[in-house]
C-alpha cells in the first residue's frame, strides 16, 4: 500500500472515530424538550464550532502521529512533492467533497423554507459536513487504487 493510500484510510477512520465520539458527547449533554428558540440556536451554533475546532486539531494532531509511525515502521519520509496524479486525485476529492456540502447547504435551506423545525437544519448541515469529509477521503482511496 503506498503512503497516499495509508494516509486516506487513516484520514476516514479518524473522520468517522471523532465525528461519533464528538456527537456522542454532545448527545449526552442534550437538553431536554422544550427549549427556547435562543438556546437551540445557542445549542447547535456551539456543536458546529465546537465540532469543527475539535475536528480541525484533531485531523493535524493524527497527521503528525502518522506521519511520525510511517517514518519509523518504513523508515520512509513522507512524499515532499505531489505529482500530477496525485493533484488530479486532489482536485477529484475536493470536487466530490464540496458537491456533497453545497446539496446538504442546499438541503439544509430547503427545510427552513419548508417550515420544519430548526433543529432539522443544523442537522442537515452537520450530517452533510460529515458526508464531505468522509467523501473526499473515499474518493482518494478509489482514486489511488483503482487509477483516474
């Protein structure tokens, strides 16, 4: 397995391990029925922060452990340059990736306009962040296998 493809399949797992541990703990601490309009945009303005600061430190601490663990199990460093494949597997990614969060934005604006409940908004967007990631990192891993 090349770098690339170890780094995808880590980048995925840890997507899907902080995303369900952050939202787990943030189930954990859901407020009863009832809540005022002011304190569930409170509530769900704070887990889409919270989640994307933990999610942003957490993606570059687990960068550094991998790239720490490859270096001393292969005694490798990681690739200093990217070659035309891999900006083309890059560019894919990000294709796919942002495709994913602008239908879940789209969504997300669908609902408020059809008068559901807000909670189902910040839902959408949540979920449809989580999908963009989880994509783009399924699409390097296709990509790196399977050939443009």
């Amino acid at each position: 397995m090349t770098y690339q493809e170890k780094k995808s399949i880590t980048t995925l797992i840890s997507a899907v391990l902080i995303f369900a541990v952050y939202c787990l703990y943030k189930y954990a601490q859901y407020p009863e029925e009832g809540m005022a309009l002011e304190e569930s945009i409170r509530y769900w303005g704070s887990f889409v922060l919270v989640l994307t600061l933990v999610s942003i430190i957490a993606h570059i601490a687990i960068s550094i452990i991998f790239n720490i663990i490859f270096r001393i199990t292969t005694g490798e460093k990681e690739p200093a340059f990217a070659d035309e494949l891999d900006k083309l597997i890059e560019l894919k990614a990000h294709r796919n990736s942002f495709f994913l969060f602008i239908l879940g934005f789209l969504l997300a604006m669908v609902s408020l306009a059809a008068d559901q409940p807000l909670n189902l908004m910040f839902l959408i967007l949540i979920a449809s962040g989580f999908l963009s990631d989880v994509s783009g990192s399924i699409t390097k891993l296709y990509h790196y296998r399977k050939g443009v």
